[in-house]
C-alpha cells in the first residue's frame, strides 16, 4: 500500500466508525497473502472505500473505474486510488489482461458483478430484462488461478443520513464439480454460487437489529 493510501485511510478513519458506525463481520475470510478477487454487490461510489478498510493497512484494494472518469482533473486520484480504466459496453481486453496480472502479483481486485450501482437507471434497466449479472469477476479469478471470495455491504446509499455501514466477507468459493466444463460453463456455474453467497451475506446484514430485522433486548 502507498503512502497516499496510508494518509487518505487514516484521515478517513475516524469519520467511518464515529458518523457511520463501520463494522465489518468474516474478516477471517480474507486470504491473508496472495492475489485474489472480492466480489460484492454495489450500492454507491463510495463501496470501493468501505470494502477496504478491513484490509486496510496492510493490503491495497485495486478496481475497475469507467473509462470516462479518468479525465485530466480526477484520473490522478482514481489511480493513486488503486483504480485503473475500463471500457463499457463490450470485452476490453487489455482491462481484461491488466485485473489478471494485478491479481496474479499478489494484489486484492475488488469486482462488482452486478455491473451498475443498484440506485443507477442502467441497473434497474438490466433487471427489467432479466438480464444476468457479469461473469468477469470468476473469469478473472480462473485465469489467475487466484481465490474468489465474496462481499456484501449495506448502508452506502444512505450516507447522507449517517445511518450505520456493514459489510460482511464469506469464505473463498469452491470450485468442485466444474472439472471437464468449458471455461465458459465453468465461469457461468461459479457466478450463480457467487450471487447466491452475495444474497445469503445480504440478508444476513439485513437482518440485524437495526437494519430491520428483529430486536433484540
């Protein structure tokens, strides 16, 4: 992790766990050395930064940011951020090549396979059509023959009511079974596990207390 990195984890710190009460839950889950993909669902821009307190400081979290972002103004902080560019609407293959070699030199990619923030017109869009959530996240933990471990978190679409962030870690997916399947098949089968550990993590933060789910006294 660069200095850059140390100083904005530590400015931001205290507001995360006085203003929002942060709490993250499996940290145990985390490989503690090695390259690897965390997957998650996607609330807000501001997930990327939620989901790497728990590593903070001793790993940094890399990701995807739409090309478009990387503008003369923001694309310094996007890459001193960790993040690096990537074309929408098709396969960039060199974004595609680039998170393989990240995650293949020991680092910690963070993929969001939903595609679009939740709250976003594109994403509400896709769900009206039915249409299945990316693939990329496995593909790339195939190819780098690297862990995929899942994520969820709630609590980033409210920020501006300072109500409280969760996030919550599984253990990495197995891939048993795939053996024989092409790399297609095997990336579509790992996806469907991924999205159903995504949803239980979900609903396990959604049903503390406080989040909804039943009181405790």
């Amino acid at each position: 992790m660069d200095a850059w990195q140390r100083v904005m984890g530590a400015l931001l710190w205290g507001p995360m766990k006085s203003l929002y009460r942060l709490q993250a839950e499996g940290v145990e889950n985390l490989p503690a050395e090695g390259g690897y993909v965390l997957a998650s669902n996607h609330l807000s821009n501001f997930d990327p930064w939620v989901l790497a307190y728990p590593l903070w400081p001793r790993r940094r979290l890399r990701s995807m940011a739409k090309s478009e972002l990387f503008n003369p103004v923001l694309s310094p902080l996007l890459r001193a951020s960790g993040a690096f560019p990537v074309r929408r609407g098709g396969m960039d293959r060199e974004a595609y090549r680039t998170a393989v070699e990240i995650v293949r030199s020991g680092e910690v990619l963070l993929v969001f396979p939903e595609g679009a923030r939740r709250g976003k017109g594109r994403w509400k869009r896709k769900r009206r059509r039915q249409q299945q959530v990316q693939s990329g996240a496995a593909r790339i933990a195939f190819s780098a023959g690297r862990p995929l471990v899942p994520a969820a978190l709630i609590g980033t679409d409210r920020l501006t009511r300072l109500g409280p962030v969760r996030v919550a870690f599984g253990p990495p997916l197995a891939a048993d079974g795939l053996a024989g399947r092409s790399r297609h098949q095997a990336a579509g089968a790992l996806t469907e596990r991924l999205m159903a550990e995504i949803r239980e993590l979900e609903a396990g933060l959604r049903a503390q207390p406080g989040e909804g789910g039943p009181q405790t006294r």
